[in-house]
C-alpha cells in the first residue's frame, strides 16, 4: 500500500491502490456497532409495538443501504474524498466553509458522543467490579487516545482492527442476547403498548442515526475498485449488522429493561465481556469517526494534503476535550439537527453527478470560489425538510432545486456566474 493512501488525505486513490469489498465491507460494519445503534431499537420499541419497530427499523436501513451505494458510486469512480467532490457542486470555497465544515462538526460531536459513554462505562465497570476508582476524565484521555492513534494510521489500520474485533462483537452479541432471554424470558417482548411513534416516524429515526455515514460514504468507496465492489461491501457490512443491532436493542430494552449489550452482560454476571463489547464497538465506530473527520478538517482549515495524521490526531483531541469537561451531554439535539444540513449536500452531489454529468466520472470538475446555486439549493432545502420534519426529503428537495437553477436560471448557473477566485 503506498504511502499516498494513508499520508495524503485528499488526493485521488488511483486504482492500484484499491481495496477488495471483503475489507471495505468490514470497516462498514464496524460503524453500525455502537451504543447509539442498539438505541436506536430502544427507542422505536419505546414508542412503537415490537413488529412495527423492527418493521420501520428495517425500512430505515433499507433508505440508508440504497443512499450510501448510489452517493458510494461517486467515490469509487472518482477515487476522491466527500468534501473534494463537493468542490464540483459548491465550488471550492463553498467546499471548505459549508459541505466541510459541517461534516467535521458531526464527526467529531460524535467522537464526544461515544468517547463519553465507553469513558463513563469503563469507569463504573472499574468500580463495581474491582472497587477501583478510575476517574472519568483518565477514562476519557485513555480511550480517546486508543481511538485517535487507531485512526491515524489510516484505513489499513482500520480495516485490521475490524478484522479481529467484528467477529468478536457479534459472538458477545448473541451471547449476552440468549443469556438475557434465558434470564428473563420472552414473555414481554410482544406485550402491547399504545403506539406514540408512527410508522414513517419510525423510518426517519432509524435514517437519523446514520445519516452523516451515508453522505460522506464516499470517503470509504473511495477505496473500491468497481461499483459492483460498491454495492457488495455497503450491502454486506452494512444491512446485517444493523438490523442485528436493532433487533436486539429492541429486545433487551423489552426483556431486560436495558438496551446497552454490555451492561446486560455486567447484569447476567460476565461483567468483562461487557465491557469488552463496549470498548470495541465504541473503537470500530469513533475510529471512522476521526479519520473522516480529519478529511474533512484539512479541508476546512485548508491544512496541507500530507499533514492528515497530525490533523487526526488534533481531531480526536477536540472530541476527547469535549467528552472530558461534559459538552457532550448538550451535543445531542445539536448533532441531531444538523442533519437537515448535512442530508441536502448529499442530494445536490447526486444531481450534479447523476444527472448533470451523467454519471460519468470524465464529466466530473472542480470548480473555485462559491458556486451559488448549490448554495440556494441546499439553504431552502434545508429549511423545508426542517419544517415537515423529515431530514432525508431535503435530498430530494435539494437536487430538484438544484438541477432547475442549474437548467433554467442562467444567472445562478455555476458556469454563467462570476466566481470568487481562491
């Protein structure tokens, strides 16, 4: 592998560097498992009867397995990062401070997010069953660290490191789950509740939880060789393991009240192979997390391409630092929100590739300064997903709008209008 691939963090990934899905399909699985996607069936049986969540669930995942093949195709046949393609649509100024800028936020608020809870898991994991004090915020700084340094070393150590632990995480999977049914039974499982969640609402959380995954999937496809690569390693890694994950969020959160694999483990009396699954599905998840985010970080600071690794390292610092004074805990609704913004980029890159340029990679240009009408597409789109409250129908709205201004409003068209030079 040459150095290229793991140095530089923008430039394009010629095709001898390409990976086999096999590998690419691992490191997608790895982003499903995580505390937040075994939520993610908490919640929809919290609101929903269990068939109707696992229903609604799937649907969801069917929505994020099409969206991260379709914008995956881009990446594997441009061999580029999210935050370059972006450059053809926003122009390269409108690259930086707007597609960059907002994936970056995401990706390191959700660094926080997970670091936090594995750091305060491992701490009470310590306490209770060793009696061993281990403060929060050493908690934090040590796995932090583990986390970052992972990704530094890009995504060949990625991919080793969901080699081993993969097949791990789905052994304590079904472990802890048949422990947990023959501890409490299944008799509550299908107990009736009065729905408060409809059905499509159903649909939009489970699409919620990944949707800052399926826009920058191209950060991953990049190392494809073919579609046909594309299609096998999103399907593959992807669709299983978070269908699994919600089932069996859903049915720990029914049958033993908890719907965090690990703390059912610590329950059932396997305290260390709780803590195991934690450490590791928080790893493979917040090591995808830095290095995506570090992309898309050179791109906003405008960083030099080969500073990657001190850019990843400067990321899982930011993430650490916010898991360490507590912000965390208020970034939730913040990084939920910024889905309406993140989901209408995703719709102008399909429309300009897609359909523009034909889904031709020879077709493909970067472009300078601000390009305004992407900018308009994915301001109103944005604002009219956030008022019917369905973030993925901004990806619609925004490349229908899009393609207008690009056909029938000359003035606006990123090829009329005169661009701010960088």
């Amino acid at each position: 592998m040459s150095n290229n691939k793991e140095v530089n963090a923008l430039a394009p990934i010629s095709k001898d560097q390409r990976e086999s899905w096999v590998s690419l399909a691992l490191v997608q699985a790895g982003i499903c498992v995580c505390v937040p996607a075994f939520l993610m069936g908490a919640l929809l049986v919290e609101e929903m009867n269990f068939g109707p969540a696992i229903w609604a669930g799937t649907a969801g995942a069917v929505l994020v397995v099409a969206a991260m093949i379709i914008i995956g195709f881009i990446g594997c046949d441009l061999g580029l990062a999210t935050c370059t393609i972006t450059e053809s649509t926003f122009g390269k100024k409108g690259s930086r401070y707007i597609a960059s800028t907002i994936f970056m936020i995401n990706l390191i608020g959700w660094f926080g997010i997970n670091n936090g809870e594995c750091a305060m898991s491992f701490t009470n994991f310590m306490s209770e069953c060793y009696g061993i004090h281990f403060p929060y915020t050493a908690s934090c700084i040590l796995w932090g660290i583990v986390m970052t340094v992972t990704a530094v070393f890009g995504i060949k150590a990625v991919e080793k490191l969901d080699y081993v632990s993969i097949p791990v995480l789905l052994i304590v999977m079904i472990v802890g789950t048949a422990m947990a049914v023959n501890l409490n039974g299944l008799q509550t499982v299908n107990t009736p509740i009065e729905p408060t969640m409809t059905f499509m609402e159903g649909v939009i959380l489970s699409f919620d939880f990944f949707a800052v995954g399926i826009i920058t999937s191209s950060d991953f496809t990049r190392f494809q060789k073919s579609r046909k690569d594309t299609v096998l390693s999103v399907t593959i890694g992807v669709f299983p393991l978070t269908i699994i994950t919600l089932v069996i969020g859903a049915m720990l959160t029914k049958i033993a009240n908890e719907y965090d694999i690990s703390m059912v483990l610590i329950k059932v009396g396997i305290p260390l192979l709780g803590v195991i699954s934690l450490i590791l599905s928080t790893w493979t998840t917040n090591s995808t997390n830095a290095y995506t985010g570090a992309l898309n970080a050179v791109k906003t600071f405008n960083v030099p391409d080969n500073r990657r690794r001190e850019v990843t390292l400067a990321v899982g610092f930011v993430g650490t630092l916010l898991g360490v004074t507590g912000i965390v805990d208020n970034l939730s609704t913040f990084i939920g929100f910024l889905a309406y913004l993140v989901c209408p980029i995703g719709g102008i890159m399909l429309a300009d590739y897609f359909i523009l340029g034909k889904g031709k990679s020879e077709n493909w240009r970067s472009r300078d300064g601000f390009c305004i009408s992407a900018i308009i597409a994915w301001a109103v789109s944005a604002v009219l997903s956030y008022i019917i409250k369905i973030d993925f129908s901004s990806i619609l709205f925004a490349a229908v709008i899009f393609i207008v201004i690009e056909r029938y409003i000359p003035a606006l068209a990123r090829d009329k209008q005169k661009v701010e030079k960088e």
